[in-house]
C-alpha cells in the first residue's frame, strides 16, 4: 500500500499490517503518533509487543497506561504508543467472541492480566518479526482472543437467528444501495420490529453498522494495495473524502495516516 501514500505529505501514525478474518481483524507494527478521540463498534484489544506500556485516555480523564487492555465497543477515546510495537485486535461484538467478551467488559476501558496470555503474545510477536504469512499471523492474534475467552464459565448467549442472517443478506449486499426495509422483509420482519430487534442484538443501530461494514471493506481494499479513491469506492463511498472523515470518526486518524506493508 505504500505506492498510495507516495507524493503527499501525510502524518503518518502507524506503519504495520492489517489482517482480516471473519468477525475480527489484526492492526500490528509500530505506532506513531497519539489518535484523537474516536469511537467504533468493535471491541479492541490492545498489547504491547514490545518492552514498554501503551496510553489510553477516555473522554475528561488522564492518559493511563497498560501493558495490555481492552476497550468496549463505542466507547470513546485516544490511545497513545510511539515507538512501541503493538497489535490491536478487534473483535465483532456479534461474533461468538465478541459476545463474550461485551457481557465481561461492558464500557469504558480495563486493564488485561497479559500474563495469562504472555505465550500466546511471544508466539504472536516472533510470528510477524519472521515474516509469517498472513494466515499464521491472523492465527497467532485468534488464539490471544480464544485463551481470553476461555476463562468465561457461561457460554455466549447465541445471537438471533434472524439477526445472523440479516448480517449474511447485508454483507452480501454492500456492493449496492441497501434498506433497512430491504434487509427486514429478507428475514420477514417488520422494518419497526426489525429496528428495535436489531439494537438488541448488537448495540448498534442498522444504518451506522452498515457504515462500519463499509468501513471494513475499503480497509481490506486499501490494504491489499488499492488507492484511497478505489478503497472508497469498494466501500460504496462517494469519494475518498468520504471514506477519510468517515474512518477518522472511528479510528482518530486520517486513512492516509497508515503505512501499510
């Protein structure tokens, strides 16, 4: 992705690798610079691969640090790490996961006992400096949310049934214009019930969370090489403005503030 980043002058705040996997993704390298305030629908994890702490600051508090933490979904705030490696993991609330992990840590952001996972952080952290491919390094960060989310006694309660499939229709649909009213009557529910039904179940409403999907997709497109304006477009944005203040809404930076390799 560097080729997009060329000829302009930009801040960067990070240079690293973002890797996706169905309801998660992995942010690994070295930070930059500190992020605005921001907040997104995933639930983030976040750990330092290196010897020092990363720096989290919610809204009208102090910076803290941690050696590792993790942050609720739609919780807003800055995070701070320069020179440090980390790897930033965030996990779908709706996912079996991130079920999880949202009735554990509900708001705000807390401190994780990385001790408990501190093999699976040296596996993650030997796995990039060697150059691993792709999937041995996604593999690395799952296994981080799995010994994390071993811990829980009770399982998951499962997500709704109809839900679940009108995140399958949705997904499958990103390429064109899309209705709340559409995706409702493909799962046979009134758009109102539909509404209401859908919050429940993931926390967010319809039309952000189609925003988040669309976010997702112009960020797996930007990382495997693509321009920002062809990022954009494979989000379904207007243009690649849109793509930027929507992204810096969420993630505290501009798009073309990430190095990618």
């Amino acid at each position: 992705m560097s080729d997009a980043l060329q000829g302009r002058e930009a801040r960067h705040f990070g240079t690293g690798s973002v890797l996706f996997w169905r309801g998660g993704s992995l942010w690994i390298g070295h930070a930059k610079d500190e992020t605005g305030f921001h907040a997104h629908h995933s639930i983030q994890m976040t750990l330092s691969l290196s010897s020092g702490t990363v720096r989290f600051r919610s809204t009208g508090e102090d910076w803290r640090n941690y050696t590792a933490a993790i942050i609720a979904a739609h919780h807003s705030h800055a995070f701070e790490a320069r020179g440090e490696q980390v790897a930033l993991i965030f996990t779908e609330p709706e996912s079996r996961e991130g079920r999880q992990l949202r009735e554990r840590y509900r708001s705000g952001v807390s401190s994780l006992d990385d001790v408990m996972f501190k093999d699976e952080v040296t596996a993650l952290a030997a796995a990039y400096a060697d150059g691993a491919g792709d999937d041995q390094i996604a593999a690395c960060a799952r296994a981080i949310i799995a010994k994390i989310t071993s811990t829980e006694a009770m399982p998951p309660r499962p997500l709704d049934k109809r839900i679940e499939r009108a995140i399958e229709v949705l997904r499958g649909r990103l390429n064109e214009t899309v209705t709340m009213a559409d995706i409702a009557q493909a799962v046979h529910l009134s758009p109102e019930r539909f509404r209401h039904l859908f919050l429940k179940e993931t926390g967010i409403r319809f039309r952000p969370y189609v925003l988040w999907l669309r976010i997702e997709v112009a960020l797996a497109a930007y990382a495997a090489g693509k321009s920002l304006t062809e990022a954009a477009y494979a989000g379904g944005f207007a243009d690649s403005a849109h793509l930027s203040r929507t992204f810096k809404r969420m993630f505290g930076i501009p798009a073309i503030g990430l190095h990618l390799h």
